[in-house]
C-alpha cells in the first residue's frame, strides 16, 4: 500500500473541501485505486466538518499535531489524541519540524504517539534532518536518534508511519539524490526493523513533492508514498503527483 498524504499546515477554511471533493472525485475512478491511500491533514478547526465529510468515502483525515496528554487537561490551547478522535479523525502527523522547531522534544512525542496510540489514531511520526547535520554529514545518526528516542517495541508497529522529511527540502524545491534517498530510506527501514521484530513500518518521503519531482522518486522502490505539503492545497497539483506516479 502506498501513501499519499497532503499536509495543508496553516492553510483552509470550511469551503476549501472543494479541493477534497475533486480529488475525491478523481480516487473513485482511478484505476489505481486500490493500490494507495489518500490522507488530508488540514487544521484543527476543520477535523470535525471534514472527517464527518468523507466518512463513507475515500479520502482519510488527520490532524497536524497533537498534544502530549491522553484526555482532557488545564493546559490553555492545547488538544488531546482522545479529542481529535471524538470528533471523527483517523491520523495524527506527530514530530513535524514546524513542530520540533517551536520546542517538540523526544520526550513529548514519545508521549504524543502513545497517546495517539492508545486513542487509536494512526500515527505518521516525522524525521529528518537539517542545512547544517547534512553538511556535517550527520544524517543517519541524526534519524537513528530521532527514532531510537522516540518509537520503541512495545508500540503497535501496525499504525504507525514514518515520514523522512529533510528540513532544508521542505518548500525549497531542493531534493536529495535518487542515490541518497535510497541509502537513508534503507537505513530508516533497518532501524525500524530493529526495533519491531523484523518488520518496518512504511517509510515516506517528504519535502518539496510536486508533480515534476515525483518522477524521480518513484523510481525508489523502498518508498512507501509521500508527505505533501505545498503542492497539497490544490486538488490539481495533488492529482498531477498521483497521476505520474502511476503512468
Ligand atoms: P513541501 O511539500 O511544501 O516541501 O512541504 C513538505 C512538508 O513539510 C509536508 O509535511
């Protein structure tokens, strides 16, 4: 199963289920169809209205975050995995760099994808490295912590997702290499089956995803779909990445 996951960060407002609904639209007669999934991540305020939405249909929702606390709690702003899913959310992205930047560590996202866990969200944790641990030539410890920090085996490998988003590619346009996309998509695999009985979760690639540049990574078989953010508030642009894909 491949995974094509649109992250509109803060972007939407209630009419914006346009964009959804034509590329709803569009999954329902892809022949493809069977083989991926599609995940809208929009905000907060509009996880109820969409995910009562598309219910019965295709396209799955997620929130952008979550808090570090099971349930209900005094802590101004904040919203829980048990609120998210009441209000009809499958997914929850935990460990966005816009995230780590604002003070996410380890610690609190070991926490948030418990209790995205135990509420039973799926999680599609976030890795990656950034301009300065690349050219130090740091990334894979800096992923295999990032991991080894966080996930560990007593989780349920079978709703979690890894997304490998590099932080100097996200909204750049600058991607790495088929090469070295590959060696880390491997490296992440190995470190995750280390922890998980043999057995990874699906890997995803993140980071100036468009139309153009997903006929380089497809060519990577150990990918198991990707993360878009940018190229995912127009439903034309997102169909573009599926459909060349798959052509
Ligand atoms: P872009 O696709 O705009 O580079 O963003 C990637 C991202 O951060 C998705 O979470």
């Amino acid at each position: 199963m491949k995974y094509f996951i649109g992250n509109w960060k803060m972007f939407g407002i209630p009419k914006s289920i346009n964009i959804l609904n034509k590329i709803n639209s569009y999954y329902l007669k892809d022949k493809n169809r069977k083989k991926y999934r599609v995940i809208i991540t929009p905000p907060y305020t509009l996880l109820e209205t969409y995910s009562k939405f598309f219910k019965k249909k295709r396209i799955s929702i997620g929130s952008q975050n979550c808090y570090q606390k099971d349930k209900f709690s005094s802590d101004t702003s904040a919203i829980s995995p048990y609120m998210i899913k009441k209000v009809g959310a499958e997914y929850t992205l935990v460990g966005h760099s816009d995230n780590r930047k604002e003070g996410d560590t380890d610690l609190m996202l070991k926490n948030k994808v418990t209790y995205a866990l135990k509420n039973n969200l799926k999680v599609v944790f976030c890795i990656g490295e950034n301009k300065i641990q690349k050219s130090k030539n740091k990334t894979l410890d800096v992923l295999k912590k990032q991991i080894t920090k966080v996930l560990n085996k007593k989780l349920n490998k079978n709703n979690i997702i890894v997304a490998y988003e590099p932080i100097w590619s996200i909204g750049t346009g600058k991607i790495p290499t088929n090469k070295e996309l590959e060696k880390i998509t491997i490296h992440i695999k190995k470190i995750l089956k280390g922890i998980f009985q043999n057995k990874s979760p699906a890997v995803l690639y993140g980071g100036s995803v468009d139309g153009n540049s997903i006929k380089n990574f497809k060519e990577i078989k150990e990918i198991d779909g990707f993360l878009i953010g940018g190229a995912s508030k127009s439903s034309k642009k997102f169909i573009d990445i599926i459909n060349n894909y798959y052509r």
